[in-house]
C-alpha cells in the first residue's frame, strides 16, 4: 500500500474541500491510504457530512494536530508551531512513516520546513518548485522551474534542476530522453544576462542531459522540450502569467459569444471542443508542484486549491511514489556526483 499524509489545514477553502478531494481519490486507488493531518473534531465532522463516498475507514487515519501555519504566518512557525499540521506531515515523510505528503498550506512554511526538518538530497544545493504544464501536443506536458522557490539561483544551481527534472520526466512521463530548455530571451547561445549564459554553458557540457537550447517564454506551450529550467522569479512569473492567460482567453470567448444569437448557435457544435481545450489548459488540473530537491516526495497545491485542484495533487504524489522517483533521484544525483569528483 501507498501511504501519503495529506495536510487538510492551512488553505484557502478550508479543510472540507481538501478532505473531499481525499476521499473520492481513495474511492478510485485501492492501493492507497491516506492520512489526514490536522484539527481532529473539524475533520470527523466533515467526514461524516461526506460518508456519501462510502470509503472503508481503514483506508485512512487521522494525526490530531492543535496548531495550524496559515497564509499571514510566518516562516520561524515552522519552529514556533511544533504540532502545526505541516510539521507533523513533514516529520511523517522525515520518520518514514509514510511515503509522501502534500499540503494547500503557504508556500514559505512549506519550503523552508521541508528544508529545515526534510533537507536536501545529498549534493543538491537547492530545491525548486516544478508544475506540470500542458502543452499544444496531445499528451506531453512540461516540467518548468523553479517557478518560484527561490528568488534567484545559480548556474550550477539550474544544472543540477535539469539533471533532477531528467530523471523525474523519465520515471514518471517515461521519457527515455527528455529534452532540456534552458529559458531566456532570444534563442541564440550568446542571449541573455550571466545567469543564462553561464548555465547554456554547463547544460550544454553535460553528456547526461538531453539539451536542446534556449527557449522563448512565448513558446512555454507549444511542445518543444519536456523541461525547462529557469531562476526561481522568472519562472514564477511566466507560471502565472500563462495561468492567467488561458484564464483571460476563455473568458473573453464567453464574453464574445454572449453578444450575437448567431454566435450562440454556432457554439452548440463546438461544445465538445472547447469542453477538450477547457480541460486541457485549465490550471486546475496540473494544480500541484513538487519541491525537487528534497530527501523525500513532497507535494505543494495551490493556496486556493478546490476539490479538482487537490486531486490533481493527490495524483501527482501518487505517480511519484509509484514510480520510486526518490530512489531514481537519490542514485541520479549519487551518480553526479561521483562523476563530478572524479
């Protein structure tokens, strides 16, 4: 069996939501179990208002927590708060009581108590954050970061992102190559600040990674590489500009549409192709990101996340664990370096 803490507290839309999203993710996996960390009462009550799943109580538990980090939190909670329900899940990855953990829970406590109570894996000298994006071709996604764990990185730095994020894409997407971006401002060798052309560099010397070159952010969706690395504040921004981009499009065809009967009869036949394209690029569905770089599996969903987000998430963690990606990191990064030593 699989067994993954799930962090219910600490989100926007509260615990019921993220409770929801577990129980109808176990009602379809019979090889997992979930552990709900968090306020003990709160959680009973919202499992009794959703028995409508009728999932099999031994197929998950409950680690009472008092304390919760939320959102106006700040990072040294991480210490403050010892029975935060972030920290306890955190420990449970650190104790091997379990195999992963995610949370909705704020982003600073989550990073820098992965950091604090998890660490690095051996070598790594930082983690990143790495989405799941859609793209133009049917069935390929792309691994983009750091998209936002830290605010600048180093070459040596976007190097060992790629060399993690090959291994992820070969493990999970079953990518015998995974095809290596580097993102900058104009595709020639020469482009961009010190960053990009020192990593162009070090990616293009490195006989492990499959390296494409530099790519445009205008070109996040169309296909081209499985992985693009980046600093963590660029990554960031062309993250959520594409979100709100795709936001932006479908709501300006409702708004067209809405203006001529015609347009409205015109669309009954485009239902099911809008339905495919809405499903495809709606951040909802690729809503979680894991920390790469850290000593375990663990999984970060939106702050807003609704029951379609955390069970995304919850798939996420699940593929990762189901395909051993710790153990295909811990000897990937082994292998570098010893590689780098000799």
């Amino acid at each position: 069996m699989i067994k993954i803490a799930f962090d219910v507290m600490g989100s926007d839309k509260g615990s019921k939501v993220a409770l929801e999203a577990g129980l109808k993710f176990l009602s379809t996996h019979d090889d997992l179990e979930l552990v709900f960390y968090g306020d003990e009462t709160e959680i009973k009550a919202h499992l009794f208002a959703l028995k409508k799943y009728k999932v099999d109580p031994v197929r998950y538990s409950i680690v009472p927590t008092n304390e919760v980090i939320d959102v106006h939190g700040s990072i040294l909670d991480v210490r403050r708060k010892k029975d935060a329900s972030i920290v306890r899940a955190l420990e449970a990855v650190k104790n091997n009581s379990v195999d992963a953990m995610l949370t909705g829970g704020p982003s600073a406590a989550f990073i820098a108590g992965a950091q604090i109570i998890i660490g690095n894996l051996p070598g790594v000298k930082r983690s990143g954050f790495m989405p799941t994006i859609p793209s133009n071709v049917d069935n390929k996604v792309l691994l983009l970061l750091d998209a936002g764990a830290n605010l600048e990185n180093s070459p040596e730095e976007l190097l060992q992102y790629a060399q993690m994020a090959t291994v992820y894409s070969r493990s999970v997407n079953k990518i015998e190559k995974p095809l290596v971006g580097l993102m900058n401002i104009g595709e020639e060798e020469g482009k961009g600040k010190e960053l990009q052309k020192e990593a162009y560099k070090l990616l293009s010397a490195d006989k492990s990674i499959n390296f494409y070159g530099n790519l445009e952010p205008r070109e996040l969706l169309v296909g081209k590489v499985d992985v693009l690395v980046t600093d963590g504040f660029s990554g960031n921004i062309a993250l959520k500009t594409a979100e709100g981009a795709a936001k932006s499009i479908f709501r300006e065809v409702k708004n067209q549409v809405k203006k001529s009967i015609f347009r409205k009869m015109a669309l009954v036949g485009m239902i099911p192709t809008f339905k495919a394209i809405a499903k495809k690029f709606d951040y909802k569905n690729h809503a979680g990101a894991i920390l790469l770089g850290i000593n375990g599996i663990v999984f970060k969903s939106h702050g807003s996340s609704d029951v379609r987000s955390f069970e995304a998430t919850l798939r996420m963690t699940y593929q990762a664990v189901k395909n051993e990606v710790l153990v295909n990191l811990v000897e990937g990064m082994d292998k570098q370096n010893h590689d780098q030593e000799n």
